[in-house]
C-alpha cells in the first residue's frame, strides 16, 4: 500500500522579503523531498504588482498559493508603530482566518512551518495535530542572538544598549552595539519587548529551519547544537537548509537586462536597498553624487525620499508605477549619466540583474535574500545596512567573509558622504581590493552550491525533517483508516 505524501502548510508574514524564502523552501520541499504544499499568504498592499506576481505558483499541481484576506490593523497601530510590531499584529489577526483555511482543506496538512512572526500559529497546528517548524528565513547567527536575548537577565541587555557593552553569546560571535539588531536598541520602546516575545516562541515547535548553510556559520550552528552553550536555549534541533534562492527566471524582457547586454564584464555596480528600504533626501544626494563621481556604471532601484523612517516602503513593496524619471534625485542627475547609468524606479528583477555577466558589484542593504542572492552569484558588496538584523549581516560579510567593503555614516549626520561612496565604488568595481573579493565570493559561492547539491549538508539537513514529517504523515494515514471522526482528518 502506498504511503500518504506529506503535505506542508507554510505560512509566509507580510512583506516580499519573507514570501520570496517560503515559497523556495516550498519548492524544495516538492522536488526533490516529494511533498505537496500550501503556502498560505498574509499579504501586504494589495496593490503591489511585485507580490501579486509571487502569487502565481511555479507549480499549481504540488504548490497551491492561498492569499488570505488582507487585514486593516490600522485601528490597532499609529505612526510610531515598528514595523515589527506591525507584524506581529497582522499575524495575530489572521490566524482565524488561517484556522478556517486549514479547517476546510480535504486533508489536514502534517506540518506547519511558520516564519519568524508566525510562532502564534502553532496553537492551530496543536488543535490540527500537526508538526510545526519555524523557519529562519536569515542567519544562525541572528537566530542566536533572537532566541538568546529572551533568557537575559534585562540589566545586562540594558547595558548593551545604553552602556554600549557588547552582546555575548554562548559559543559564538558577540554583537557588538553597533551591529545590533534594531529591537535591541532601545529597551523602552515597545518594540523591545514584542521582539523578546519572538524570541520565546522560536524553540516551542519540533525544530527550526535556518537559510543558512554548515559551512558558512560552522561555529554557530555548533553552539546551537551544543547542550552547554546556546542548545539548551534552541532546545529543538536546527537545521541548516540553505541557501535557498530564487533561479533565474527563463524568459526576461527587461530594459534593464537588454541595457546590461551591452555593457562589459562585472563593470555594474547594482544599487538597490530590498524590497522597502528607504533614503533621507539628503543621503539620495550623496549617493547620486558619489555614483556620478566615480564614473563607474550603475544600475540603481531608487525611492522617494523618506527622511525619518529607513523601511519606509515595506507595506507597499512593489507597486510603484516604474515609469517617468523621478524628481528627487539632484538636478541634471540622469542626463549627465545617461551614458554609464541606468535609474529604475521602486522595483527591478534583481535575480536576473544579479546573475548577469555585467553585474560586478552589489551596493546593498544586505537583507538575507539580497545577500544569499550576491553570494549564489558571486558578487561582492557594498554593504549598507538600514535596518532590522541588516548589520549583523553587513558584519558577517564584511569581517568573517571578507566579501564586502562597509559604508561607514560620518557620525555627526548619519549620512554616508559622496567622496565616500566614490572610493568605495572605485574600490569594489576596479580596484584590487575588489578582485580580491570577488575571488573570495567565489570561494562562498561554491561553498553555498555545494551545500545544495546532491550530498550537499543542507540538503541532508532537510531530508531529515522531510523523514520526520513522512513519519507522521504514515501516522495519520494510519489513524484516520482506524477512527472515523479523528479531528486530524478533516474531510
Ligand atoms: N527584490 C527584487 N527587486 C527589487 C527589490 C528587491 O526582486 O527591486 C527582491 C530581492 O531579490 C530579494 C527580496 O526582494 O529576494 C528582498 O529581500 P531582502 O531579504 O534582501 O530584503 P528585505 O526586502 O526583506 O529588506
């Protein structure tokens, strides 16, 4: 007799960054680990065209994409709510919406794998009997110091923020003040705390996924494992399942990509802050100026200006018009660089951009997905961090892989200079700084390949879960030929 296929629920948080990551892991887990999934989908603005263009499944057989209803929090939230804390709202108020969803499925899933904002949800994969996972759609090395902080006397993670004492962390890396994660900040904001919630839920499922891979944080994902260091915090296995990033779509008919046929090799600096990364006017000044400047090529995902808020176009993501030539940027910009650059307002296909032979040089955020993305192919970065865990990210690039250069705020303003960016620019796209990281790229570039392939530790690491999860899908099958009126089958 054949056993029942497992069937994955994954629930993705608001925002493009975080669906992007779920739905390759839903990939992953089709082929090759034999599941069926569905992905369940909190959506931000319904306008944005990027989001509603991830709707579409790769594979409407084995993959079904629910968008569940959008949710208005804007009773429950002010201007001064965190994005985080918007989040974590959002969630909450969708989980009738997701238990009616799972409700009405022919069969229960076996597995509910949730992200970090989604821990709330596993008191409905409990009522469903299924297995739950989280999955850290960033780093072990975030994962960490997010699962660590909650069991901290508060003095000590007041002293991190006020007295500005680094962050240690059992067994691994400490985080110094200024890499800190933006919720560690300020212990009085409301933020704090919400994070700190986070924190306690990741260790309440069966296990935690990280997009992340053994070889490129060996020492993290050791103390995780380690029952004397960070292990009786984690409490559940990790495991390591990376990098999983989107591929090259087949067919692209982009003006970007027709622009970067023709110009030389790695001779592109590609500039862009994640899908709702955000520039004071001021700072969009300088780095027009810098760009022009280094009389480098460029290609750059530009934003209006926000000037007090550094993820400023989360919620609406993606759905900027893309046309016209915007009016922020300094006087005659665009014509004087016709020639060497090229503006894209809002958003551009960023996996294609980065996977092009042109492309020689990342100015980036460095969200995860940006930075595995820079890694799959190669590319090293200018690393630029705003926001969230974007720091510790930028440290990891810049001082363990030695794959980036680090813009640095001239400390009186907060704004990166022109003259700055200029060097950086130069040094990263034709300077031998730059060749050096490139090969070093390379090296975590093969590293990250590697670990995906056949053989590969991250692919081992998820046939382990992919095996428990077949287990308890047998499990099922088995009960529900036994007890009719079993709640674990719905039918
Ligand atoms: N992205 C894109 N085009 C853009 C901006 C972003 O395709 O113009 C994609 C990018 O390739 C990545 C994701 O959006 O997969 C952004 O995720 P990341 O973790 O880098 O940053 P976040 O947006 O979550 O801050």
């Amino acid at each position: 007799m054949q056993n029942p296929i497992p069937h994955a629920a994954l629930l993705a948080s608001p925002g493009l960054g975080h669906l992007i990551p779920v739905l390759e892991l839903a990939k992953t887990l089709v082929d090759p680990h034999g599941f069926r999934t569905t992905i369940f989908v909190i959506p931000i603005d319904q306008a944005s065209t990027a989001q509603n263009q991830l709707f579409k499944s790769p594979n409407p057989d084995l993959i079904d994409i629910v968008v569940l209803p959008f949710v208005d929090i804007s009773d429950l939230v002010d201007s001064t709510t965190s994005v985080v804390t918007s989040l974590v709202l959002m969630m909450r108020e969708s989980l009738p919406l997701l238990r009616s969803a799972i409700f009405e499925m022919k069969v229960t899933p076996t597995v509910l794998v949730v992200d970090l904002f989604g821990t709330e949800a596993f008191d409905v994969a409990d009522e469903f009997g299924m297995l739950k996972y989280v999955f850290d759609t960033t780093n072990a090395w975030f994962l960490a110091a997010t699962i660590y902080a909650p069991t901290l006397d508060r003095r000590v993670l007041e002293e991190h923020a006020y007295d500005k004492i680094p962050l240690r962390l059992p067994g691994c890396r400490q985080v110094l003040f200024e890499d800190t994660l933006e919720a560690f900040l300020d212990p009085k904001d409301p933020t704090f705390e919400v994070f700190l919630e986070l924190g306690k839920g990741i260790p309440k499922g069966d296990g935690i996924l990280v997009n992340s891979w053994q070889e490129l944080e060996a020492t993290t994902f050791k103390a995780l494992e380690d029952k004397s260091l960070l292990g009786r915090v984690a409490r559940v296995p990790v495991y390591p399942i990376g990098p999983l990033v989107r591929g090259v779509a087949s067919t692209q008919n982009s003006n970007v990509i027709s622009w970067l046929d023709k110009q030389p090799m790695e001779s592109v600096l590609y500039v862009s802050f994640g899908s709702g990364g955000t520039l004071s006017s001021k700072q969009i000044t300088e780095l027009a100026w810098g760009l022009e400047l280094s009389q480098q090529r460029f290609v750059w995902v530009v934003r209006p200006p926000m000037d007090d808020d550094k993820s400023g176009s989360y919620f609406s993501a993606g759905n900027g018009n893309g046309d016209g030539t915007p009016d922020f940027l300094p006087e005659g910009f665009v014509a004087r660089t016709r020639d060497i650059g090229l503006v894209v307002p809002s958003w551009a296909p960023q996996r294609e951009i980065l996977a092009h032979p042109a492309v020689g040089g990342f100015l980036s955020h460095c969200g995860w997905n940006s930075t595995l993305e820079s890694i799959t192919n190669g590319v090293p970065m200018i690393a630029w961090p705003l926001c969230a865990e974007q720091k510790m990210n930028g440290t990891m690039l810049v001082e363990e892989l030695g794959v980036a250069l680090r813009a640095q705020a001239a400390a009186y303003e907060d704004v990166v200079g022109k003259e700055e960016i200029k060097k950086m620019v130069r040094k990263i796209l034709v300077e031998e700084e730059g060749e050096e990281m490139r090969k070093r790229m390379r090296e975590v570039k093969y590293s990250a390949q590697e670990a995906v392939n056949k053989g590969g530790s991250s692919l081992k690491s998820l046939s382990q879960v992919a095996s428990n999860c077949k287990i308890r899908s047998e499990d099922l099958g088995a009960k529900s030929k036994g007890a009719r009126g079993d709640l674990l089958i719905s039918q």
